[in-house]
C-alpha cells in the first residue's frame, strides 16, 4: 500500500512499478478482480464469445480465410 501514501503517481511512476513487478496487497487486489458470471462462465464463450463479427467466420469459405 505504500503506492498510495504520497498521493496520486504519475504515468512513468506507475509504468515503473509496473515494470518492476512489485507484488501488490492481495486483500487490495481482489477488490478488482475480474468477476465471471453468467455466459462468462464458460471458458468458450469468455475467450472468444466478445469478438464483435466473430460469427460471420460460419459463412466464410476456406478461401476468405
């Protein structure tokens, strides 16, 4: 949590942290955890279900592809 005692960082600062890896408080990251639920839930759907357009590839012949 020391990243948030001295005010807001800048964009290098926090590039930085990030690019050393420092390990971040995991009661602080869970707070922004990706949460699946629903349709996400299936591993399928979440990997490529978002893929605006991706249905369109069912009418595409092997040539197009």
């Amino acid at each position: 949590m020391d990243l948030y005692t001295s005010g807001p960082l800048t964009k290098s600062e926090l590039l930085n942290r990030i690019a050393d890896g420092l390990p971040v408080d995991p009661n602080f990251a869970k707070k922004f955890r990706i949460k699946r639920a629903g349709k996400d839930k299936n591993d399928i759907f979440w990997a490529v279900g978002k893929i605006h357009g991706l249905e369109n590839l069912a009418f595409a012949t092997p040539e197009e592809i």
